[in-house]
C-alpha cells in the first residue's frame, strides 16, 4: 500500500508539472500584445485653413484603431481625412468624422535604429470664422486604440497623447490668395503642328502678402501637356519685375514630370480622362515677398495637336504656394481626388475657341423701349470671356445722340453702361467697334450685334394754350388737354343720359294717361 501510495504520489507530481508546462504553453501562444507608445502631435498652416495632426506609433506593437478627440475654436472644417502616411507606414486606413481611425499602423523595432516610426498626417481642412487678429486653437489627443489582438492599448506613455503638449494656436491675419489668368496671344487660326503662346498671369489677389521666406513658399506651376502637344519654353514678359523664373538643375525653369497616368498611378488617383505629360515649373520671388493685389506675367510657347486645334482638349495647370486653395488643391490629391476639377482660382484652362466673338445688348431691368429721363441703361454680355482691358468704355459707339457716362465690369463677359445726352425726340443706338474686342482665344468680335440696342428719348416738357393754362407735350408730339378748372369724367354724362331717358318715357306716358 506504501509502494502504491508512492507511485501515486509521483504519477501527480508528474501531472502537476506537465500541466504547469502546458499552461506556460498555452499562456506563452495566447499572451497579449505589449501595450505600444502612442504620440500626436499639431499644427495649424495655409493661414489657419489647414488644421493638421501627425499620430505616430513610438513603440513595438501595431495598432488598429486610435480613437482622437478633435477640439477646435474659430474654425470651420469642411473635409477631414488622413493625407498621406509617413516613415514607414503602409497603411492610411481612414478616418470617421468622430475622429475614430482604423488600419494597421505598425510599431518601431527597438533592435533597429533605422527602423522609423510609423505615422500618419490626418487633416481638417477648412475657413477661419474669426476676425483678423483673433485666435483659432486646436488640441487633438488620442483618448484610446486598440491593438492588433482586439485588446485595449494602455498606453505606458500617456503623457504625449496631446497635440504639441497642449495644442497649438494661430492668430488670423490677411491672408494672401494666388490666382491664375490666361489669353492667347496667338490670333488666326490654329492647326496641328502650329506655334502656340499664352500669356498667364500669376496675381496675388488676397488681402494679405505672400511670404516666400521659406524655400518651400516659393511658388511654383504645374500643367499637363496634352497627347501629341509639345511643351518649348517659358519666358518671362517683364525681367524686372518681382518675380523671376527659377532654374531646375540647371535646365531652366521647368522640368517634365513624366506621364499623367503614370503620376495618377502613384497617387492611387483616376487621371484617367487626361493623356500627355506632367511639367513643373519653378518660380523665385526677388525679395521673398508677394505683395497683394500684384500680378506677374509670363509666357507659355507650346506646338499644338490635332485635338488642341480643333477644340476638344485643354491644357490644364495649377500655381501651388502656401495660401489656402493650395491647401485644398493637395488634399483633393492626397485622397484620390481629381485635383484638376477642384473648383479653385489657382487652376487654369487653356482652350482653343475659334467661334465667333458675339456682344448681347439688353435694357437694364426696369429700363422700357423709351425713356422720359436722359439717363438709357444697356447691359451688355458676350457668348465667351473676354480679355478684360481689351474692352473699354471707347469701344462702345454711341449714334443718334448721346455719349457713354458710365462703364462697369460685372464679370469676366458681361458689363453694364449708361448713355446720358441723348437728343430729345431722337433715337439712339449702340454698337461696338469692329475688330476691338478680344476673348481668350484671341477671338477679336465682328459686326454682329444681338438683342435690343435703341432707346428713343421722349422727355415730357411744358407747354401753353395761349390762356395762361398749361399743359404737356411730348418729343412726340401728342399734346395733353390744358386744365380748365373744370374736372369731368365719362361716367357724369352717362348718368345725365340715362337720367334723360327716363324722364322722356315717363312724360310720355303720363300724357298718354290723360288722353285716357
């Protein structure tokens, strides 16, 4: 019974052992995941449009998903979205408007020292709603993630979970806005093969200076040469203005990028209705400064093709710097977006419109066929944008009396004027100057004018009877009845008539009783 009882003794004693191993086993397959060093970090750029936060994993785990609190004052988003992944992520994964992110953002090997943290750039983009001078703020935090294993991550560092050690401010000022117009100096007509050049013209139409002080302000231009079109040069129209063109590696100003569906490739973005090539060119501004409400102009030289000539293709190009629809132009990008259609001033199209250049004349609202006052108003608008200084108030003939006293641009095809010194009695007429007029195309304007373009002047004047009373007459000459003192209207006389009639019939009457 003792040998018995020893052999149980050590038969258990097994037991315990083989199952202690199978539970460090089991434990050792199923641990959970080592908790991983979570940061963020904030920014806020493009003038206080873009709010920006970069969520890197400092530690040796993965993540799938960080939960984000996005505080903000004085600001209005109108996109949130991850941008673009930095060192050595792979993964952007995506964002809800919550600010809850998921995807797979790796840690850092620790035995490594190349090893780069992985992050990732998330931004709001957005308009301040504050006054000039006034403060916008944000403070991102990370509130809580979840590690691969679907366990909690407990953050061993909590302490850099919020943005820039408490957020970040910026006090609004004016802000610049970069602009981009185009013609082309090219006139007659265009065929493949032809030699090609446009004027664009680079402006700074917000409110505030563009400062370039930072290598990476400096402005720069990038197009897309259409399929069979030939980029040759770009020249600078004024040498000794503010704005030079730059150099790139010693090729001049510009450089080709390579292929437009190649690019769109890369970016994960569906270019798929533009063909051709990708140029880039650079820009220096002299004293880092673009002041506002100034304009640069250079000149694009390119051959153009078959679908150029005839009008079915464009040559599309955007001016990037750091004001705010740069800001939207590259978001649009970094999320898979069509940059080119995003509805922004920095973006031109260069297009070949040879149709005819047709002015539209119509009387302002309230303005009749004739006036009584010498003050006509015409509004006038035309099929196709114009070149604006090729249409001034001299290009608008006045006949039959009567000159333009007023001349105001309402947009890029449409004005408004008014005639004053008409001759009373007479009509006049508007036309414009043949040959004068100029659209983007550099299509100059014919003969041809469309809608209503007279107006007669009839002025009421005063005028006598010869008694001392008065009355009006017109540049017409229908003369008005003078006054007599004596008012009579038509319903006084129907009355006395029917009253009339009515005292005939009852004398007859009455006299036909007494014959009785």
């Amino acid at each position: 019974m003792k040998k018995y009882k020893k052999g149980l003794t050590s038969i258990l004693a097994m037991l315990v052992v083989t199952l202690g191993m199978q539970a460090g086993f089991v434990s050792g397959a199923f641990a959970a995941d080592t908790p991983t060093d979570l940061t963020v970090s904030s920014y806020i750029t493009n003038y206080g449009r873009t709010l920006e936060f970069h969520v890197c994993n400092a530690g040796p785990t993965p993540v799938t998903s960080v939960t984000l609190d996005l505080p903000y004052t004085n600001y209005t988003p109108t996109d949130l979205s991850v941008l673009t992944a930095m060192g050595n992520a792979q993964d952007i994964g995506s964002i809800t408007d919550q600010g809850i992110w998921s995807g797979i953002l790796g840690g850092q090997d620790p035995n490594d020292i190349n090893d780069q943290q992985e992050c990732l750039k998330i931004v709001f983009i957005g308009n301040p709603t504050t006054n000039i001078g006034s403060v916008i703020t944000f403070n991102p935090s990370i509130t809580s993630s979840m590690l691969e294993d679907s366990s909690a991550n407990i953050d061993p560092n909590p302490s850099n979970n919020d943005g820039s050690d408490g957020g970040v401010q910026y006090s609004v000022i004016a802000d610049p806005d970069l602009a981009l117009s185009t013609r082309l100096l090219t006139s007659g007509t265009i065929s493949a093969g032809a030699n090609v050049s446009y004027e664009i013209t680079l402006s700074n139409i917000g409110s505030g200076d563009y400062d370039a002080t930072s290598s990476d302000n400096e402005p720069g231009f990038y197009f897309i040469m259409p399929a069979g079109a030939n980029y040759t040069s770009l020249t600078d129209l004024n040498t000794g203005d503010n704005l030079s063109l730059g150099d790139i590696g010693g090729n001049g100003p510009c450089e080709n990028f390579g292929d437009v569906q190649a690019i769109g490739s890369y970016f994960n973005i569906d270019l798929s209705k533009y063909s051709g090539y990708v140029m880039h060119c650079a820009f220096d501004l002299v004293d880092n400064t673009f002041a506002s409400n100034t304009s640069f102009s250079f000149q694009l030289n390119m051959s153009a093709s078959d679908s150029f000539a005839s009008g079915d293709t464009e040559v599309v190009g955007v001016a990037v710097g750091n004001d705010g629809d740069t800001g939207k132009f590259f978001f649009a990008e970094f999320t898979g977006k069509d940059f080119f259609a995003v509805p922004i001033n920095n973006i031109m199209h260069l297009t070949y419109d040879a149709s005819a250049l047709v002015p539209t004349f119509t009387p302002c609202a309230g303005q009749g066929e004739v006036t009584t006052v010498d003050d006509a108003c015409f509004d006038i608008s035309f099929n196709k944008e114009i070149y604006g200084p090729s249409f001034t108030s001299d290009k608008v003939i006045v006949t039959g009396g009567g000159h333009v006293s007023s001349f105001a641009q309402n947009s890029s095809n449409s004005w408004t004027v008014h005639v004053t010194g008409m001759t009373l009695g007479g009509t006049t007429t508007l036309t414009i100057d043949p040959s004068t007029v100029e659209d983007l195309s550099a299509v100059q304007n014919g003969t041809q004018v469309l809608g209503i373009n007279t107006i007669r002047f009839a002025a009421v004047t005063a005028s006598t009877d010869g008694s001392g009373n008065t009355g009006t007459v017109n540049s017409a000459g229908i003369t008005t009845l003078p006054k007599t003192g004596k008012n009579i209207d038509l319903l006084t006389p129907l009355m006395l008539l029917i009253f009339g009639l009515g005292i005939s019939k009852f004398m007859a009457r009455k006299k036909e009783l007494i014959t009785i």
